[in-house]
C-alpha cells in the first residue's frame, strides 16, 4: 500500500470540511420533516415524470388511455422509492459504516472521514423514511395497492459480486465502489423530476430535497475516494475503477421486472409486448459521462489488468 502524499491529504481534509460546515446549513436531517399535509394533492397531476419511463416511445403506452397511463405514473414512483430505499439501505449505508468503523489506515484525514460519513449515514435514514413515507402517501391518495417488488438489478448484482469475493479487501473495495457510483448517478436521474414542477407537488419537493443532499453527497464520496486512492496498489485500483465502471449498466436498468409486477397489477393492455421491446439498459450514455468524470476527478488510472477485471464482473449477473 502506498502512503498518499501530504499535500494531497491537506487539500482532501479542507474540502471535506468545508462539506461537513456545509452539511450542517444545507442536510434536509437538519431542516426538520417534510410535512405532506402543507402540500396540496392535485389529482390531475401526474405523480412521476413521464419522460423518465423507459416505454415512454412504446405504441402500447401511446394508445393507454389516460387514466391507466395515470396509474401507471403513480407506480413509477413507487418503484423508483423502493429502489431507492434498497439503495440506501443496501448499497450506501454499508460502505458508509465500513468508513465509519475502519477508517483508511494510511489516511491523514481518518477522523474527518468518519464525520462526514456519519453525516452521509444520517441523510440516507432521513432518504428512506423520506421515500417510504413520500410512496405510501401517493398510494393512500390514489387508492393504489402498495407494491411489493425485492429484485432489483443493482441489488441482486451487488449480492452477486460481494460473493464471489475472495478477500476482505475485494469486498470493501466493491462495497465503496458501488456506493461512490450510485451516489453520482442518482443525481443525474434526480435532476428531472427536482426541475418538473408540473408533477404533484409531493413528489416534486421530496425529489428535489434529496437531490440537493445527494449533490453533496456525490462530492464527499469523491473527496474520499480521492483519498482512499492513494493508499491503493495498482492492483486494488484497477479493481476499483472495473466495479465503479459496470455499476453504470447496473444502476441505469429498466427494471422491467419492477413494471412486469406493476403491468400485471393494472392489466395493462399488451404488457407483453412492452416487456418484449424494452431492454434492461436506460440511457447508460448519459451517466457514463457523470462517472467518467468521477474517475478522472479521483485519480483512477487506466491500467492494463481493467479489461480482465470488467470480463470478470459482466459475468456476475
């Protein structure tokens, strides 16, 4: 393990500083509850973003008539606060605690990455019970079936993976990949529905409270990978960049088992075909330009074992 240079570690400190003062003025967990009885419910508006539905273009959602296409908006935010939750409780809290418990051993900033990890924990508490209660109160107003769906890619994957570990440094290395991946994806798929204000209010506000709180969070995991970098092997780092890179694919899926469940729950007309023409991936474009990023800003070099290491993943499905 190499030891990260002063300057370097210096630089990581005031920066993550600098985000705990901010964490303290800006964390919704410091603002008090959001309370959905001061908003009011318009039932005429649509309660998720429609241009966010991977069968938006789909002949069969075109020709739905407008209430079931309805229902169907009310589902997709179910399904995108449930996988939320499996997120926040089973991708970013680990890694989150890993830090918290043990921080780097050749970091200089061992204590103020624990603060901010302890920060970044009680915001992904707030996060779930923000989404668990923002789900439940559309399916109340709606008088929709809550839905009940465990399956989701990023998850099942991420189980997938940590089992194929064969050393405790793989799997914690995995564990904060995949959480600093997710952490900068989830702004990108925040941002529509935190700039819509023509979808429920409810829905609008409790997205655009969490993207303000994922902002900063995307920056302290990228200040911390940035020092958790330098105390890496080629080798542990070649192995960081292959699982934050194949958790792009994973984290941008459809999730056309969460909408076959919805499908059949509604009786949505040619679900099949829906199911049929969709594939897993969504727009993986637009959050490949987000991670490339993070791995540039972190000091992720290429190296030459990478192709090997992301054969390896892509065949953990």
């Amino acid at each position: 393990m190499n030891t990260q240079p002063i300057g370097q570690g210096e630089s990581v400190a005031v920066m993550l500083k600098k985000l705990s003062v901010l964490w303290q003025q800006r964390a919704a967990v410091n603002q008090g509850p959001l309370q959905y009885a001061d908003l009011a419910f318009d039932p005429a508006k649509h309660d998720f973003s429609a241009s966010l539905l991977p069968f938006r273009s789909h002949d069969a959602w075109l020709s739905a008539p407008a209430a079931l296409k309805s229902r169907c908006l009310s589902y997709a935010w179910g399904i995108y606060n449930l996988k939320t939750i499996y997120i926040e409780c089973d991708v970013v809290t680990p890694a989150c605690e890993d830090l918290i418990k043990v921080a780097p051993v050749n970091s200089r900033n061992r204590g103020v990455i624990q603060d901010v990890m302890s920060e970044a924990l009680l915001d992904e508490a707030l996060h779930t019970r923000m989404s668990l209660l923002a789900s439940n109160y559309i399916y109340a107003q709606r008088g929709l079936a809550p839905l009940e769906f465990t399956a989701f890619n990023l998850v099942q994957w991420r189980r997938a993976v940590l089992a194929g570990c064969n050393a405790e440094w793989e799997r914690r290395l995995t564990r904060f990949a995949m959480a600093c991946a997710s952490e900068t994806l989830i702004t990108d798929y925040l941002k529509t529905m935190a700039e819509d204000s023509s979808i429920q209010s409810v829905c609008h506000r409790t997205t655009k409270t969490h993207a303000m709180d994922e902002w900063s969070h995307s920056s302290v995991f990228s200040f911390v990978a940035t020092d958790l970098v330098h105390g890496l092997s080629r080798h542990e780092r070649s192995y960081l960049r292959a699982v934050i890179l194949k958790t792009v694919e994973m984290f941008a899926n459809n999730e056309m088992g969460a909408w076959s469940t919805v499908f059949a729950m509604l009786n949505f007309p040619h679900a099949v075909d829906i199911l049929a023409d969709v594939g897993p991936e969504n727009e993986i474009g637009v959050y490949t330009g987000s991670v490339q990023a993070l791995i540039a800003r972190i000091g992720l070099e290429a190296a030459p074992e990478l192709a090997e290491r992301r054969d390896a993943l892509a065949g953990v499905s």
